[in-house]
C-alpha cells in the first residue's frame, strides 16, 4: 500500500493543470497557461538557482559587498596592509635591541661581540649572487667593436684645417680637470660640473649609442655631420634614444658618477673625426 501511494503521489506530480484568464463581460479567454507540478518545481528551482548566482556575482565583483555587515572595506584592507608593514619593522627593531643586549653582556662576560659577523639584517634572503666578470663572448663583442674603423683607438691625422673647423657649442658648464691625453689612453676631456646638470649635444646629429655598460656607466654618442662623433661617458641617467635626431644644445643626458672607471660625478666626453680621436679643446671653446 505504501509503494502504491508513493507511485500515486509521483504520478500526480505530472498531472497537468490549465490556468485560464477570461474577460469579464465577454468570458473570452483571453490568456491560459497548462503546466506540471513538476514544470512549476523545476522553474523554481532553475529561478532560485540563477538568482543566488546573480547576487553572488554582484557581492563579488561589485562595491556593494562592502555594504555586508562584517566585510572589510577598501580603506580597511589598506590599514591590514599598513599594519603588517609596521610590524615586520617592529619587529626588526626588536631583533636589532636583542642583539644590542645580547652584545653588550657577552662584553660584560669579556667574549667578543656578535655584532658585525652579521651584516644582513633584511627579511628577505639573497640566495644570488651577480657576478660581474667578463664571460668569453662580450670580450669577443669588445674586440669586435675595437676593431672597427669607427672605434679605432689610434690617433690618426685630422685633415680639417682650422679655417672649415665646424662650431661645436660646450657639452656642459665646467671646469676642465683632466685633459686630452692620448698616451696615456685617455681619448677625450674630464668635466666636472653642478649635480643634476645637463648634457648638451655639442652639435645637430642622430642619436647612435644610448645604453649602459659596466666600464663606461651610461654612455650616449651623436653623429654629425663632416665625420664628427660626439661621445657623453659616465652620466646618471639618458634622455635621448638611438636613432633620435638632436639639435645643437638638446639635454640629452644628466651628469653623473656610473661605470667602473669613474672617480667621481663628471663628464667624460670624447670627440672623433672620421675614425680617430681629436682634442675636443681644439674644437669647443670651454
């Protein structure tokens, strides 16, 4: 008997029912829906579901999560933020204290402190060292580049005479405090200047170097006309790209103190002239 009722009541689950809507005067029927019990379970059911699916997508993705008792704000996750910063900084002053304390009573006790064997104190661990020396293929690249006409380091003859000798306007505002010496292997002048002073283009050209390098630091050369190349060593930071055109007096570059074979904020510049080196003073009246 139980099994039949149950078969009855799935049964009458697919009984159909007709929802009529007629005019009043007229009794014509003007609207009517037929439907299951089972149709109106499983439109519900599809109704609900995609409601709870809209409401979660507007709490997710929208501002309006923030207006749910409970839930953190934007300003409040910042504060989170800002709290976990100060206490990692807490927490390094701490360390550093106990280590004070524990210096000051290994003194006391006459031992040697421990102060000093460690010098890192950050949170995060350098597991990498960069290393620096020349691998086999730059000093190829550097042979290579060295070789060229361009780059030549030998000081050739300068056939302009000083009647056509172009005008050249000063890289930087100056003082002169090493000079052109190319016995000594030094193919260009040393200027020293205010910080944070610009580089000028001493003359109109296309813009072929603007990289860094370890030697030279930030390095910019220009092309001119008649054969001149102009080169800026040593700067803090570029302002020109390769293969920018410059005017006479464009800032190009901030004076600076990068590269290796530098002893100090200055400009290195150099002057070339068909493949060779020249004295840039014979040039540029500084």
């Amino acid at each position: 008997m139980a099994v039949k009722k149950k078969f009855r009541l799935f049964k009458n689950l697919w009984n159909k029912y007709r929802l009529s809507i007629f005019n009043e005067e007229t009794y014509e029927e003007v609207w009517k829906l037929r439907l299951s019990r089972m149709n109106a379970i499983v439109f519900l059911g599809g109704f609900s579901v995609l409601l709870i699916a809209l409401v979660s997508i507007l709490i997710a993705f929208t501002p309006l999560r923030e207006f749910i008792p409970g839930y953190p704000d934007s300003q409040t996750r910042k504060g989170y933020v800002t709290n976990v910063l100060k206490v990692d900084s807490l927490e390094k002053v701490v360390a550093q204290w106990q280590r004070y304390y524990e210096d000051i009573n290994i003194l006391l006790n006459g031992g040697e402190p421990l102060t000093g064997k460690e010098t890192s104190t950050d949170t995060v661990k350098r597991t990498q060292k960069i290393d620096f020396t020349r691998s086999e293929e730059d000093s190829l690249l550097r042979l290579q580049i060295e070789s060229d006409a361009m780059f030549s380091l030998s000081v050739g003859s300068n056939t302009t005479t000083r009647s056509n000798i172009p005008f050249f306007i000063p890289p930087v505002k100056g003082i002169v405090t090493n000079k052109y010496n190319p016995s000594k292997n030094h193919y260009g002048i040393d200027l020293v200047a205010g910080p944070n002073e610009g580089v000028l283009a001493v003359a109109k050209g296309t813009v072929i170097i603007s990289t860094w390098s370890l030697e030279t630091g930030y390095t910019i050369a220009i092309q001119h006309e008649d054969g001149f190349l102009s080169v800026y060593k040593h700067n803090s930071k570029l302002l020109k790209r390769q293969g920018e055109y410059v005017n006479a007096g464009d800032v190009i570059a901030i004076i600076g103190n990068s590269g290796e074979l530098t002893t100090g904020p200055h400009l290195h510049f150099e002057l070339w002239h068909h493949g060779a080196t020249v004295d840039p003073s014979k040039y540029i009246k500084l």
